[in-house]
C-alpha cells in the first residue's frame, strides 16, 4: 500500500526547508492585519494584552514571538490561522486614541519578521495563546532556477509599472510602496526572491487581508511569485482605471465650471443692457432684440 507522504517530505516539495522547533510561544492574534518575514510592522494592541506579553517574555526571557491572524468569520469566533510569522520585539510606544467619544490607551508594537512558521500545537488559548511552532525557511538553491528568475523579473516589471500608475495619480497614492521599493526611476530591489514577494504583499494596501494571508502560507517560491504578479496586475488596473475616472470626472468639473462662468457672464451683460435700453435716447440699444438681451445662443457660439 502507498503511505501518506510525511511532513518533512511535503516540505520538501515545497521547497522549505525544515528549521527548529519552538515551545512556549506567546501567539500575538490580530484581526485584520497580516506580518510577513524579513520586514518591520507596527502592530497596535490593548494594555492588557501589553501587560500579559511583558510578563511572559520576561518570565520565559526572550523578546520573540508568533504572530497569527484571525480567520474571517461571520459566526464571530477567533480561530486563527495555523500559519504565521515569528517575530522579535524590537520597540514599544504608548499612546492614545479616540474611539467615539472616548480617549482609550493602546500600545503600539514595532516588530521585525524573521521567519514563516506552522502552529504544531496549543499549549494553552487562554488567557492568551500558548503554542508550540516549527520555523520553516525556503532553500535557497531554488531561488536561481530559470523559473523563479523569470518570475522575479516579472515581479519587478509588474511593479514599476504600478509604481509609475501612482506617481501619476493623487498625492499619496503607492506612498507605501515607494518606501519599500523607491521610486520608478530609481528601484531598490531585495536579493531574495522569497522577500521580494512578501514585500510586495505587505506594501499593496489595496489586497485583503485573505489575500495577504494566502501570499504568507505559500511556501513554494515560484508558485508566490506568481501569485503575486496577478495580484500587482489587478492592482495596476484597478489603478489606471481609478486615474480614469478621476480624470473624467475633474475635466467634467472643468466644464460646469466654465459653464457656470459663461452663464453668469452673459446675465451680467445682459443686465447691462436692459439698462442701456431703459436709459437711451430713441430707442437706442434696440437693434440687437426687442427687449434689449442678446440671443443666448449667439452670445454661446461667439465665446
């Protein structure tokens, strides 16, 4: 009989290569917000959970820990996704914001990506989730397959060109994206091709969190680079068209202002000559109608 492949054997044909296995990992879940490997996030989290973290990590003497997000779901629930990114604290800054009409205290974390992992086990999910991960990390001697290096060129021409669709359209728009990146004319591009996807991910604001999501538990390098082409494509038109529509609709405000103008013009010039009729020897000012207005639609074609 055929046996099921084993773990390790599915890694490998994804092209992952097994890392260490971590107990006792404080899972930091979050709702709509997805952390990828080898990038810095800033992640906003109640004092309470801020509390809880400091105590483990000081407890258990590390700085490290997991972070999963929450699968979307209308029932309410917080099952969480069971493949995320192991991260190390690297600052902490308390603030405030407003929620209504209340000031409410939050903490907000910067942390730095450092690998994709798979939750093995829970240790515990409450008061906060406890579990035990295996690291995982592509081999890197796929990345120079004739595949992948194609791929990744397509990666970067489908990202310059959305990078010049932003500069092009509203101040602002692909500010993210330029910070990871630069700009069109100048491009910083990654090493790896395993970043290369991810960075792109985390820097398309327009993708869901279930599509970022879907880009971060791809583990296969080729396979993510696809991915991610499709997603910089659908951005792009998603972009040009929005430039589209934002520049009908400004060249149409142009016109009914133009419009608006010329109409006020006319009444004004009109106006005048009701009084120049009113205020004339023999009739004077008549000759261009009886009762004094130029015809519109002369006065239209003339301006």
């Amino acid at each position: 009989s055929i046996s099921e492949p084993s773990k390790a054997e599915l890694c490998r044909r994804r092209g992952v290569r097994q890392m260490s296995v971590k107990s006792d990992v404080f899972i930091l879940s979050l709702g709509q917000q997805v952390v990828f490997p080898a990038i810095r996030t800033s992640i906003t989290i109640p004092p309470q959970t801020f509390t809880e973290l400091v105590d483990f990590c000081e407890k258990h003497d590390s700085t490290q820990i997991g972070v999963l997000t929450k699968k979307s779901s209308t029932s309410g629930s917080d099952e969480l996704h069971t493949v995320g990114t192991y991260c190390r604290i690297a600052s902490n800054a308390q603030s405030t914001t407003k929620v209504g009409d209340k000031e409410v205290s939050v903490v907000t974390l910067s942390v730095e990506g450092q690998a994709r992992f798979e939750v093995q086990n829970f240790q515990q999910k409450t008061p906060f989730p406890v579990a035990t991960i295996k690291l995982l990390q592509e081999k890197s001697d796929t990345w120079q397959s004739d595949k992948v290096k194609a791929m990744t060129q397509l990666v970067q021409q489908s990202l310059m060109e959305l990078l010049n669709e932003s500069a092009q359209a509203a101040a602002g728009q692909g500010g993210f994206l330029r910070n990871l990146f630069g700009t069109s004319k100048r491009a910083r591009w990654p090493a790896s091709p395993s970043v290369l996807a991810d960075m792109v991910a985390a820097g398309l604001t327009q993708l869901s969190v279930r599509e970022k999501q879907q880009v971060l538990q791809t583990f296969d390098v080729e396979t993510r680079l696809e991915m991610v082409v499709d997603l910089v494509k659908k951005a792009v038109e998603v972009q040009r068209l929005s430039t589209e529509i934002s520049s009908k609709m400004k060249t149409r405000s142009e016109d009914e202002l133009r419009e608006t103008v010329l109409r006020r013009q006319l009444h004004e010039l009109q106006r005048e000559m009701r009084k120049l009729k009113s205020g004339g020897k023999g009739g004077e000012g008549a000759e261009d109608g009886e009762d004094g207005e130029l015809p519109v639609e002369d006065e239209e074609e003339e301006e």
